[in-house]
C-alpha cells in the first residue's frame, strides 16, 4: 500500500482536494470535513489528506468546547437562588 501524494492526485479526487484546502483557509471546517471525508474514501492512501482530515476535527471540536464553555459561563452568573 503505497502512500499517495497530493501530485498523484487525479480528476475528481483532486477537485476536492483544492476545495477542502480553500474551506480550511476560510475556517469552513463542517464544509471541509465533508469534502475530505469524500477524498480519502476516493482515495484512501491519501496520507495528507488523512492528516488535514483529522486536524479539521481537532479544530471543530474545540471550538465546540469554547462555545459550550462561554454559553455555559453565561448563564450561571444570571441565575438568582429565591427564598
């Protein structure tokens, strides 16, 4: 299983490669999980492509605990304990 490298790339895998590049550039991270999930089903020796996968996951989810954190935060400090 020879690891394939984004110049072996080809037609369609390639498209979507370039356009998951551009939606990491512009933070799109659900559209760019989507599409890299597509390349490396296509393309499963895809190791760079593997990689930005898993980074855009990484990035997703902690930018999910930051917005659970501060949501969370919020509401604390407007609660009032009646007598």
């Amino acid at each position: 299983m020879a690891i394939i490298s984004e110049n072996e790339l080809t037609g369609n895998a390639r498209s979507l490669w370039l356009k998951a590049l551009s939606s990491l550039e512009q933070r799109q991270l659900d559209y760019a999980i989507s599409l890299l999930q597509a390349t490396v089903k296509e393309v499963p020796n895809f190791l760079d492509g593997r990689k930005a996968l898993r980074r855009a996951e990484i990035q997703k989810k902690k930018s999910e605990k930051k917005k659970l954190f501060v949501l969370g935060g919020s509401g604390l400090g407007v609660m009032k304990i009646k007598n």
